[in-house]
C-alpha cells in the first residue's frame, strides 16, 4: 500500500477467499470482508477522507483483493487526494489496464492528466465517461488553441461507439461559444488514433474504382451531417482508409536505388493540380476529392501541389522467399458451423472441394454471439474479456504493446490490407496493421468483395499480400423491412414467410427459428459457396501449393436454427450460436480434410504464427491445433458478455458441457457478480435441456477449476461504485 515515498512498491498478496469448495459443490462464493471494506472506501472516497483510517481501510482491503483495478483506484485516490499525482499516475494507469471501461477509473485519470498537463489524455477519458454515463460535459480548457482541432477529434471518438469508422454521431463543434454536437463522419481527414512509431494515422477517403474520382467525395460533403444518412445512407457507403499524412506545397518521395514503389495520392477537391517530379521525368496531374490513385515510380520524386493533399504509405515492390505471396483470410460473418455441417459438403460443394486439400475444424467454437467482440479476440488471439473489447458504446484503444495480426504480418514485410471489412475494429485499435482498409458498415456482398480481392492480388502482384476479406451474406437480420433473397420469396408460401407480430425489431441474436430465416441462409450460404469458390479457383490456378494460405472462418453462428423449446430458444451461448467455421490450405497446412480436435476462434492468431513464421506472444489465450504440431484442446469457451444483459458461459469438452448464467447483470466495465449463478453440467448437444443434468465429482471437478480461473478477472464481487449505473 502505498507509504510517505512517491516510489512506493505495492505489495501483492493471494488471494485469502475461496470462489468454490474443495468439494465442489458450491461454483462461487463472493469475499464478505472485502465487499464491506470496498463499501467503506467508497464511501470515504465519495467523502474525500483521505485520512490514516483510509490508509488502514486500504491496506486490508489489498489483502483481500491484491492487483485489482479497484485497489488500485482506490489507492491512486489517497495519492491524488494529497497532491501526488506523478505517484498517482502510476496506480491510475494501471487500474485502466486491468479495467479500461470503468467510469472511477476514467474520471480518476482525467483529474491526473489535467494535473499533469496531458490535455489532450484527460479530453479523451472524459469523453470516455460521458458517452456512458452523460454526466459533466467535458472541458476542453487547452493551454494553446492549436490544440482545439486534436481535442475536438479524439473527443469525437471517445463519445461515439466503438463499431462503424467512421460514423461519428456525437461530432463536437463550437455553436455560439457553447460545446454542441452533430452526427457527422470523419472524411478528407486522419483519424485521431494512437498508432505504433513510424506509421502514420489512417486518412479516410472514399472509395473510388470505376468511377469519377471526385463523385463519392461530393456526395457525402453534401450528406456527411443528415440523419437520413446517419441512419440509412452509411449502410452502403464504401469508404477508403489508408495510412497517409497531409501534406502541402512540396513532399519529397524517397525511392531506394533500384526498387520500384506504388504512391497513393488523394486530393482535397474535384480535379486538383499536382506535379510529380523525378530525376528524368516530370508529369501533372489532377486529384480527386478524397479519392486515392495509385503511381508507380522508379526513382525519387517531388510532389508539388499548392493546396492541401494526402500522400500514402509507399508500396515497396519485391518478394522475399520467406514470405507466401499470398496470405488470404476469408470471413463469413454469422456462418454456423453446426447448421451448415448438416449439409455438408451439398451446401457449399466448392467451398468445400477446395479445403478437402487441407484442414476443416469439426469442433471450432468462437468466444462471443457477435462481431464486436469476437473480431477483435480473432485479430490479438485473446479473450474479449482480457483486452476489454466487448461494449459496443465504448472506443477505448488497444494498447500498443498487444501486437494485432496484421501487425505481425505487416513486420514481416507483407502489404497488408482488406478489400472489404466493416467498420469494426477500426476506433479501437484492433485493425491498425493493416495498410488499407475499404469498408462499408453494413453491406458486405461475396461478390464484390471477391471482386475487389482479384484486382487487389492482380495490382500488386509484386508485393507478398496479407489480405482480409469480409463478406456478411448469411449474417441474419430481423425480416419485418429486409428484403429476402429473390429465390426464398418465390417458393415459400405466406404461411412460410411468417414473423414475429409487431413491427418493433428484433436483435439478429434473437431471431426464432422460422422457415424464412433458414431457407435465407442455404440461399446466402449458396451464393457465398458460388462467389468465394471462384475466388479459390483463380489462387490455386495462379499459385503453386506453398505460394499461398487460405484460411476461412467465421466470428460466430446464428440463432435461426435447433431447439424451438421455450427453455433453449433464446439461449444465446447454444452451439449453433457459437459454433464458427474454420478451414485451411496452403503452405504448411497439412491434407486431412475433417479433424475432430476442439479449437476456438483465438487458434487463428498462433496458428498463422506457426504458418507465416512470426513470434506468438506467451499470454495469448489461442492454442496451437495438434493437427500442426501443438496441443489438443481439453475445452473451448464461449463467455457472453453484453451490458445490462446476464453473463453467459459455456466451458465445452468433447463429450460434456458446463453451462452457466448469472442472475445479476454485466455491468457497463464487464464486471460480473457470481454470487447467484445457475449451472448445470450437460451432455454436449443437450445444454440446458430437463432431464440431461450430468452432474457428478468426476465432473465438477474438470469444468469447476477451468470456468473459476476463466471468469476470475471480471468476477465483481457485488462490489459497484455508487457512480456507475447498472443497466
């Protein structure tokens, strides 16, 4: 605990409390003497009595609960309290690595950051707190106006929602001197992210191929703040996100003897003058608004415009023979494996020809029910729950030092990007490897994003290629005002196309399983399996076998097949919600076709490490599949976690299945209180349902110890701030 010295070492002590019994019959019990220490504190903090009695308070209560954010909190508090805020620092930050979406901890470090004259810091997590919690509108009190523009941009982010880049519906502006808000995006301009040394910030253009350049940019300057477009217009909108920095007037291009580089450029207008200059040419050129072109060049050159443009990352020309040329990721979002393998292969015939050559995953499971937390645990191979990403209202980064797939890749030389993605993981961090990301936030069709994967390999076909391919055709949504596939509308009957009364929408989680919703995703499913087949055709006719990997999976299943009991329906860790598809081929990946090992959607992070040769970080929770040299998985787990919403867990074996649900909510920081839980061990195929309880020792004793060290971290204790709202 903290003593008279600003470099004090806090002391770190096991746990005194117990979550279950030797016996295991109990799954959790809550510590008493902490909750009413942790009450105590509260209290005295609410009061400001940072006094000896404190002091004592805390220093038991570190012997209960050591290396929590809310010690921490806590004892940064005291710290603050008596004017020390470089020591506090040290604590506040370190309670927001542990719990990062936590309003204490927000309010805690924007009070130190503004001590300590980090302005720009405490603008962000005041925005943090009040797109949470709406209580003080932050204060943007800078020492220096040129630091408006900055702070206006982050506090954009931090008030807006983690999903949808660019979408920013919280913009702030000055009104008539007084801080308002109005939806907006962020275009013809860099986001305001943290990005690893060297790498410049992501410029948001818009995405132009076969068209004016200027055209796209037009449209959303003139729609860019109508609600009509905030609400329906952004759904196909595609925009263009490539690392690049401003410039103006003169830039100079370095080119290294001998090598050839691709040069993006944009404008900041319709038909804006450029000129390019190397040592034996010199060319003009007109921009588009916000529009990125591609130039080749050979040697050095000087770029001149008299207005504002954005100049790309060089593309680097040259293939490594450590490298594949091609490193392909193809997600399905929303592609269930335990619906669609009751029909394979006659579902997905070429999808399913092509990786007959390599590995299918019979038991593959992701962590989550949907994409905002399940992308994010695919690109760092950890648990929602460790790296906090599971809030759709919150936009808090990624730390730099939790190396992202494409970061990895982008290390070893790969040109990284995705021909089509959602704007998820974009404000948060999670995509920031990647060198060029085209994304619409909603629409996502096979088609076009094979389409646009083709001519991304055939223009840089001298570079080796990290790719992410994103398509959304059988992710289900609610059909009240969905157009149906025109083949699912002509041969099902009215009675067929029947939905839920009311015109209220349904969350895609919680659709029932009717007829219509499952003839729609083998429709989808088919036109997936047509276009994605074409695509694998054309790279194993363009490459040879250890040129390439090819890896297809998905973030999550769907609700709309399996149980119609009342009891199971609306269960949303079920296995045809969780179950995700996998499969491999390429260079390293052997030919096995269907294996039935256990793996969860975190294997996909060390298993590319293992093919593509980059170092995989020990604290990753994903696992190395045996079928590649590692270890078999004893259990997969799916761990729901959704604000306002019970926590839901399953811990999953080959034969059985621990299941679990709170009684209580997650709160807003993920936290959970265990206290009330109801459990039940289960035959796999039959979680939850009557009369298949498989309870015994033998058991308890395998699923018990594995759910308690996972749900540990976030288990709350019933202890909850009086400032955070449960929802």
């Amino acid at each position: 605990m903290p003593s008279g010295s600003d470099n004090f070492s806090l002391r770190v002590t096991p746990r005194k409390d117990t979550p279950m019994q030797d016996d295991f019959n109990i799954f959790w019990q809550n510590n008493d003497c902490a909750l009413a220490l942790f009450d105590d504190l509260a209290a005295r903090m609410e009061r400001g009595a940072y006094d000896d009695e404190y002091l004592a308070r805390l220093g038991a209560y570190q012997e209960e609960r050591p290396d929590t954010a809310h010690f921490y909190i806590f004892a940064a508090r005291y710290l603050a309290g008596h004017g020390r805020f470089n020591a506090a620092l040290l604590l506040a930050e370190r309670a927001y690595r542990l719990r990062p979406v936590n309003y204490e901890v927000w309010k805690l470090l924007a009070e130190i950051y503004r001590h300590l004259g980090r302005y720009l810091a405490a603008v962000t997590m005041e925005g943090y707190g009040y797109s949470l919690y709406e209580g003080h509108k932050p204060q943007l009190e800078l020492p220096s106006p040129e630091m408006l523009p900055e702070a206006l941009n982050r506090l954009a982010v931090a008030l807006g929602p983690g999903n949808y880049a660019p979408l920013a519906p919280h913009r702030p502006f000055y009104h008539d001197g007084e801080l308002t808000f109005r939806r907006d995006v962020f275009v013809g301009e860099t986001l305001p992210l943290t990005m690893p040394q060297g790498s410049d910030r992501f410029y948001v253009g818009c995405y132009a191929e076969k068209c004016f350049l200027s055209e796209k940019g037009a449209l959303i300057e003139q729609y860019r703040h109508d609600n009509l477009f905030a609400l329906y217009g952004h759904h196909d909108f595609v925009f263009d996100f490539q690392k690049a920095h401003e410039a103006i007037n003169t830039v100079h291009i370095e080119v290294p003897e001998g090598r050839e580089i691709i040069l993006p450029i944009a404008g900041t207008h319709s038909l804006q003058e450029c000129r390019i200059e190397t040592g034996s040419d010199a060319e003009d050129i007109l921009l588009g608004k916000w529009a990125f072109s591609n130039y080749r060049l050979s040697e050095s050159a000087t770029l001149t415009a008299s207005e504002t443009f954005a100049v790309g990352t060089p593309i680097h020309l040259g293939h490594d023979p450590h490298r594949k040329k091609l490193v392909l990721n193809i997600l399905v979002d929303g592609l269930s494996w335990a619906a669609a393998r009751t029909r394979f292969p006659a579902c997905m015939p070429r999808i399913a020809e092509f990786f007959s050559r390599g590995v299918i995953f019979d038991q593959n499971f992701s962590t989550s029910e949907h994409t905002l937390p399940a992308l994010p645990a695919i690109e760092t191979g950890r648990y929602p729950q460790r790296i906090h990403i599971f809030n759709e209202k919150d936009s808090h980064e990624l730390p730099l030092d939790i190396p992202t797939l494409s970061e990895q890749m982008q290390r070893l030389g790969y040109y990284c990007a995705a021909p089509m993605a959602s704007g998820f993981g974009i404000y948060n961090g999670v995509m920031r490897g990647y060198d060029r990301i085209v994304s619409a936030s909603w629409k996502g069709a096979s088609y076009e994003g094979v389409d646009r994967t083709i001519r991304q390999i055939e223009a840089l076909e001298e570079v080796d290629q990290f790719l992410l391919l994103h398509v959304m055709d059988v992710h289900p949504w609610d059909g009240k005002d969905f157009k149906f596939d025109p083949t699912v509308e002509a041969r099902l009957s009215l009675k067929e196309r029947r939905l839920t009364p009311g015109k209220g929408r349904t969350a895609s989680v919680r659709l029932l399983p009717t007829k219509v919703y499952q003839e729609e995703f083998w429709a989808s499913l088919r036109n997936v399996d047509r276009t994605i087949g074409s695509l694998l055709a054309y790279i194993a006719d363009r490459y040879d076998e250890d040129e390439y990997i090819v890896n297809l999976y998905s973030d999550h299943g769907l609700p709309c097949f399996g149980a119609a009991d009342v009891c199971t329906r609306f269960d949303l860790a079920r296995e045809v919600q969780t179950s995700a598809i996998w499969m491999m081929r390429g260079a390293g990946v052997p030919a096995c076709g269907i294996v039935d090992e256990l793996t969860s959607i975190v294997d996909i992070y060390p298993t590319l490490g293992h093919l593509c040769g980059f170092p995989v970080p020990e604290d990753v929770d994903g696992n190395l599949p045996a079928v590649f040299g590692g270890r078999e998985r004893d259990v997969v787990y799916s761990a729901l976690t959704f604000p306002g919403q019970t926590f839901k867990l399953a811990v999953r074996s080959k034969t059985h299945a621990f299941r679990l649900e709170t009684q209580d909510t997650a709160d807003e920081d993920g936290t959970v209180d265990f206290r009330i839980a109801r459990t039940g061990i289960y035959p796999r195929g039959h979680e939850w349902e009557d009369g298949y309880e498989a309870d015994s020792a033998e058991l308890r004793a395998f699923f018990y110890p594995r759910a308690w060290a996972f749900v540990e971290g976030f288990a709350s204790n019933g202890e909850l701030f009086p400032s955070m709202k449960k929802t």
